[in-house]
C-alpha cells in the first residue's frame, strides 16, 4: 500500500462502531468466520493451518510480533465494512474529507511564475466530489502515483485555484509526501 491509500483506509477506520477483537484467539476466531475456514486464513497469514486452530482454540495465546501485526491488519481490514462503506459513501456524496498534508508540490504555469517545487503544510476540507474521485479510484485499485495525480488535483482546484476563480493554467504536482492523514 502507498501513503495515500493508507490515509483513506485508516479515514474509514475512525468510523467504526465497535473496536476490533483485542486477544490473537478472539482475532483468529474472528478471520476464520469470515473466510469460512482455517486454510484460507492460514494461506492469508503465512501460517500453517495447524497453527490457526492452536490459535482459534487458544493454546497459543501470544504470537510472534510480526504475525500479530499482520493478524492485526488482516482483521482491521475486514472489520465492520457496512459501516465502512457507509462512512465513505457519506464524505463522497455530502461530507467530504479533510486533508491534512506535508509534502512538496510543484507547478506548471504561465511563464514569469514561480514555478518552483517547495515543501509546505496543508489542511484543505475537499469537497465530496474529490472524495468520491479518490475513494472510486482506490476501490478500481489504482496505483499509489494515480492516486497522488488525483491528490494533487483536488489539493490545486481547493487551495491553489480556488475553485476557479484564479490560477486557471496551473497544474499541481504533488510529491515527496512526508506527511498526510485523511479525516471523514
């Protein structure tokens, strides 16, 4: 995953209703009923199957750091969709999301502008329509650069265009991403 897209997944996190499963059984348990068995989640986790019934009957209570990590994650990732979508259906189609960003962002502009790239520090509410274009694009699996291309226009329409009424030729580029969190 790239900066952007973890952004919007943990956005979409912050909606949830309930938080996940906390111990590694009740987590297992967790994946095993929504894969609909042991092998599927042993195959998702890089673990034998054995080990995921030890799991799921909670003879191995402590996993190692990197496979709680990842049990972690494999759950955070299934964890209460409707509501997940819910929240993301709103910010793109009445809400839209906040945006709060470090990065460089450079232009191409009419000649005798300044055009050169400088790192600096945003946080821009962008409307639902720019929403609905980043959440649209990741769920078609677009790349992390589609999804900086589409970061940066809506970053240049809201802050550097302002909505139209200046800047007309300027096209944004965004890069060297230090920073960026996504709020619903």
């Amino acid at each position: 995953m790239g900066i952007i897209s973890d952004g919007l997944d943990r956005a979409a996190q912050q909606a949830f209703t309930r938080p996940i499963p906390r111990s590694a059984g009740a987590q297992m348990r967790y994946l095993v009923k929504q894969f609909k068995g042991t092998r599927a989640v042993a195959q998702q986790l890089g673990v034998s199957q054995r080990t995921v019934e030890r799991y799921v009957k909670d003879q191995i209570r402590r996993p190692r750091a990197d496979l709680a990590q990842r049990l972690e994650d494999a759950v955070r990732r299934r964890w209460q969709p409707r509501v997940r979508a819910q929240a993301r259906r709103q910010a793109a189609t009445s809400t839209g999301v906040v945006v709060d960003t470090r990065a460089r962002f450079g232009f191409t502009a009419a000649p005798g502008t300044t055009d050169d790239a400088r790192i600096r520090h945003l946080t821009l509410a962008l409307p639902p329509h720019h929403a609905a274009r980043l959440f649209d694009a990741q769920d078609a699996g677009a790349s992390e650069q589609q999804l900086r291309d589409i970061a940066g226009q809506a970053l240049g329409e809201v802050y550097f265009r302002d909505g139209g009424r200046r800047a007309h030729d300027l096209e944004v580029e965004l890069t060297d991403i230090e920073h960026l969190q996504v709020d619903l």
